[in-house]
C-alpha cells in the first residue's frame, strides 16, 4: 500500500479526463498562464502527462510568455544514467512547487567532464543550482567483503569523485549543488550479516551514504536523500534490473513522478515556497466522531482503540511537526464552546489549546474561515495545508482558495499521518533554532493580538510591549537564517531577489556592501531575526539591493527603525542619497507604498510596473516606542543601548 501511496502521488487530485485538452488550450495563451499551468501541474500526473505539460512549459518560456507568479529557475542536472527521461518529468513538477523550470542536461556518464569544464553546457547556461544525479553505478566502487582496507580505499575514491564534481560546479559557477544519497543495491551477499562485513554493497554505500550528509551539511550543499526515499518504496522496486539493462535508468520509471516531485519540493524550499501552517479539521480529523452529537466522552482517540489509535498518531504527527517549527491552526464548523472542551477535558488529547495559534470553531463556510486564519497569522494563503477528512470541503477550498494545499486523504484514517508526511509540504533545506521555535512565535503573536485589541490607541498597545531592537552586520552565525528570509519572503520584500549561501557570504566581505540584520524581542518572547537589508555603493550613493521584513512584526513601526539605523551607517561611511526599488509582483502589493510613507521621493516608474525612489541621509526619522541596541559594527561610536 506504501508503495502505491508513493508511486501514484496519491495526496493528489486525480488527473481530469480532458487534461490533454486543456494543456493544448494553454498553447499560445499568455493571461494568467503560470497559475493555470500550477493548477494542472497539482493533480497526481503519470509520466507521459508530465511530459505533455513539460511541453507546454518550454514552449512558453521558448516564447517569452510570462509564467509569473512561478518564480523562474535554471537546473543543471548531471548523473551516470540516462537524463532525458527525467528532464521533463522536472519541469512538470517543478511548477506544482511554485517554479517555472528550465533544465540544462549534461551528458551520458560526463559528471565529471560536465562539473570541471567552464565551457560545458551546464555552466555557460548559469543556473542557479546542480543536480548531481549520481548513483553507486557511477563511482569507482570497489566491493571487496571481508577486507576492510580496501573498501576504505575503495570509500576515499568515490568521495574524491564526489568532491571533484562538486568542487567544479563551485569553481566554474555560483550554483548550488543538489547532491543525492546512494541507495543500495537490494541483493544481499550475507544476508543479515551484510551491514557488519566490511566491502559488503550494503556497509560500503552506508558509509558514502554517512559522508555525502556530514559533507553537505559542512559545505552548504543541498541534500536530496535518494536514500531514504528508495526504502521508503522498498529497495528492490526502487531499482529495476531490466530498465537499467534496457535504457540505463537510474531508477524504475515507476517512481519517475515521485523522484520529480521530490526534486521540486527542494527547489520550492531553496526558493522560500515551502508551507508554514498545518490547518487541521477536528470531527473525523483530530478524533473519531462528532463531538457535538457525541459529547467530549463519545469521541475516539483512546489508546488499545484501533480506530482511536488512527486519530492519535494524526496529533502525533501534528506535534512533532509543532516541533520542527510548523504553525497549528484549527479550522472547524462547530460550535466554539463544544469544540474546545475536547482540548480541555479529554485525558487522551495530545493536542492541547496551548499547541495552537488559531483555534477557530464555527458555522462560517471553511474558505472564509480559513483566509481568516491566514490573515491573523500574517501568512500568505500559500503557506497553509489544511488537513480535513471531508471531501466536499477540500474541494470547497481548492476551488475557493487554489493557493492552499489541501491532501487527498485515504477512507481509512490509520494512514492519514502516513499521507500527510509523504506530501512534503513542509519540505526543509536546512533547520535552525528559529526553524524549531517558530510555531511559538505565532502562538506568542496571537497573545499580542489580543493585547492589542484591549489597548485604547496604538501607541499605548507599542509601549506596552516593551520592545527592544537589535541591530548587527551579517555574519555566521545568522548566516543560514539570513539565506532562509531572503528566500521565503514573499510578502514584505521590496525586490524578491534571493541568494545563495555563497553569495551571501560573499556580502558580508564586500567593502562595497552594507548589511543588516534585525532581531526584535518583547514581553512576550524573541521574535527572532525578523528584517534583513542589503545596500549596495555606487559612489555617494547606497542602492537599497533587498530590503524585507517577517510578517508577523507588521504595525509595529519596525521598518521606521530600520531606516533610521540605515540612514545612520549611512552617513558614518559619506554617503548622500539612498535609493530604493519596488519590484511588484504577484505577493508584494503589502508594500506598494512602502518608501512613499516613509518620505522617499519616487524618480522613476518602469514599464513592468517598477518604481525607483530616492531619500537624502540627512532626512530626520522619528524613533519608535522601543530599546535599541548595536552590535558588532565597527564603525559604531554611540552607546551599545539608548531608548528610542
């Protein structure tokens, strides 16, 4: 049942009867084609309707038509078997994740000779990421059983080979690299005996499979565990014999869909498109029955109760996902009392109120509701999976609100959390301590909400939260949040401009360049690093490159702090003039009037909508309600922390 589960996508809308129609209708079409293009590319597609909408995709970007709002990306993909199966299966898929995607395809076998030359394919296209799509076929593995030394030998080499092909995509571009996992070979020599002899297929590529994550984690790599993904399907269907013998297929064409999707999911998560919010339905979802008929005791969720024990693992999961950061929202039509009771009184609840940023129960219709939700939180409405066992409801909300992902779920609820970790909605390409506590920044936001609505005016509710800013250059230590921001921001972001951790590095060095950082904390706990800025000097002149801000920090005069702290590095360093860009796209209408209220003068306006706008570093802005404190900044000669 995994196994088809995996293979068919089964989380996924089946495809329409009339797809093959409605792709050729999107042929020379050019309104609103991106997201028409997603909405195909979210069903659950078969390989050769991947390849249809693929088709789709490259003849519109062949013809310059706009695929906005998919952000655009170049893939280079490299490996040892055969690549062109794969490409349009990527391209399809891709779209599904956000990303309007080109791929470049090097040649049969030619990792190394693709990765080292500067004139290959792959580097004289410039993307912005590698796939090395290699597996254990493709290195110089030697399987020597009994003799250890020489599988250490035989281990040096493959990683030597490794390292070779991603030091050349480092060298000769400013991709990133996308490096897979090795899965194993399913035939054992031993038996049970295989992972404890050493040149064993089995203990070799575990001991590569140990080194490819260490080294990733070491260089700022992507990970893509191919690995993990192949047990998960069962290592004897993942390889098929007969199609690498055939075609030199990497893998069975069984799970071509589900490779893809899962290399879609890493370049949504690197492009910032990775969901933030788990939307849960309570009656039939988080417990069996209904609890308004059946009252707070007739509900299912006990343990030793099968269909109880289905119910409990769904709240499991929700709270380990609480966990690694994802926010927990309750959307449900019942009445708000009843519904709360469960969380209160019911001994075999897991999820509790304090678990929930939102916890909304009532008659309106979910769509409605849940852009509520959203709003409350400060999220986009494509940061939220709402999980409901309903199927008039999730239709309801994927035509109401398509943005949201809503799961196709199983009759039987036992596989209800198996369905919603296989989706990969919270997809992560990396994890920090703000990662881990972001859920309680949301919870701890809802707290604000509610103080802010029982103050009498606004500048009563910004005292009262007794803030405290605090400002830093990039460096290190903020370096993987800082990459995260700058490439999930959607909302409050000037230019939408993303980076890579190479090049963010390289900001940090760049005489020419200022940086911030921005923390703000208050009575109610850190929010954490919530705005980055990066200006760029051209004479006496700073260009405001990427200038964003968190969400969830909205209304509380941060962005007036900023620029004071801008405009005051500024003129340390005999600059005169800052100027500033808005790059409006499809999320970022928040801040169409972003410079305008803080007093820049517009200059300019471009054809695609763009504005320019100037302000001189002698401008006075006034300070807002809250401490601020520096840090870090060698140029500083004020005290490390004033009142505002």
């Amino acid at each position: 049942m995994t196994g088809n589960l995996l293979a068919d996508l089964s989380w996924l809308p089946r495809p329409p009867a009339d797809l093959a129609a409605r792709c050729r209708m999107l042929n020379g079409e050019s309104e609103d084609l991106g997201n028409r293009v997603r909405a195909l590319a979210s069903y659950g597609l078969d390989e050769n309707q991947l390849v249809r909408l693929s088709k789709v995709i490259a003849q519109a970007q062949l013809e310059g038509r706009s695929l906005a709002p998919l952000t655009p990306f170049r893939l280079g993909v490299i490996g040892n078997g055969t690549l062109d199966f794969i490409i349009p299966a990527l391209v399809a898929s891709a779209a599904r994740h956000g990303v309007a995607l080109q791929c470049i395809k090097g040649g049969y076998d030619q990792i190394l000779q693709d990765a080292q030359s500067p004139t290959s394919a792959i580097h004289s296209a410039r993307p912005g990421a590698v796939l090395i799509a290699v597996d254990y076929r493709g290195l110089p593995l030697r399987l020597t059983p009994g003799d250890s030394a020489a599988a250490d030998e035989s281990v040096a080499q493959s990683l030597s080979f490794m390292a070779a092909a991603r030091a050349g995509v480092a060298e000769n571009s400013e991709a990133v690299c996308i490096v897979q996992t090795l899965a194993p070979p399913p035939e054992p020599l031993f038996g049970s005996l295989d992972r404890a002899v050493a040149g064993t297929p089995r203990r070799i590529i575990e001991t590569l499979n140990d080194e490819i994550v260490a080294s990733a984690q070491r260089s700022h790599d992507v990970l893509f565990d191919v690995a993990a993904l192949a047990e998960l399907v069962g290592l004897a269907n993942w390889h098929s014999p007969v199609e690498w013998n055939l075609a030199r297929l990497p893998f069975s064409s069984a799970y071509l869909a589900l490779y893809a999707d899962h290399v879609g999911r890493i370049l949504g998560a690197m492009l910032g498109n990775s969901r933030r919010c788990l939307v849960l339905d309570l009656d039939n979802t988080l417990w069996g029955g209904v609890i308004g008929d059946d009252g707070v005791e007739g509900i299912r969720i006990a343990q030793g109760d099968p269909i109880g024990e289905a119910f409990l693992s769904v709240q499991r999961t929700a709270l380990l996902l609480r966990q690694r950061g994802v926010v927990l929202a309750v959307s449900s039509k019942n009445s708000d009392e009843i519904a709360r009771q469960a969380f209160r009184k019911h001994p075999e609840m897991l999820l509790r109120e304090e678990h929930l940023a939102v916890l909304q129960a009532n008659w309106t219709d979910k769509a409605t509701n849940i852009k509520a939700i959203a709003e409350q939180l400060s999220l986009g409405l494509e940061s939220l999976v709402v999980l409901d066992d309903n199927p008039a409801e999730r239709a309801l909300i994927r035509q109401m609100l398509p943005a949201v992902a809503v799961p196709e779920l199983p009759a039987d609820p036992a596989l209800y959390a198996r369905t919603l970790c296989a989706a990969g909605y919270f997809e992560a390409i990396a994890f920090s301590e703000e990662d881990r506590t972001r859920a309680d920044f949301y919870h701890d936001n809802a707290r604000r909400i509610t103080l802010q609505q029982k103050a009498t005016d606004l500048a009563t509710y910004l005292e009262s939260l007794g803030m405290k800013i605090t400002f830093r250059p990039f460096d290190e230590v903020g370096r993987s949040r800082i990459i995260q921001l700058v490439n999930k921001s959607n909302q409050f972001n000037l230019t939408t401009r993303r980076y890579t951790e190479a090049e963010v590095a390289a900001a940090e060095r760049a005489p020419d360049c200022f940086t911030l950082q921005v923390r703000l904390a208050d009575i109610f706990g850190d929010n954490g690093m919530i705005s980055v800025v990066i200006c760029r000097r051209r004479s006496s002149t700073w260009y405001i490159d990427t200038w964003l801000m968190s969400c969830r920090v909205l209304g509380r005069q941060v962005e007036r702090m900023v620029l004071r702290e801008v405009l005051y590095h500024a003129a340390r360093r005999g600059i005169s003039k800052l100027v500033g860009v808005y790059r409006p796209t499809d999320r970022n209408k928040l801040v169409e009037d972003h410079y305008a209220k803080l007093g820049f003068t517009r200059v300019a306006r471009q054809d695609d909508g763009s504005t320019e706008w100037e302000l001189t570093t002698d401008t006075e802005i006034p300070p807002a309600p809250m401490l601020v404190e520096h840090a870090e900044f060698s140029d500083l000669d004020r005290e490390t922390v004033v009142v505002a």
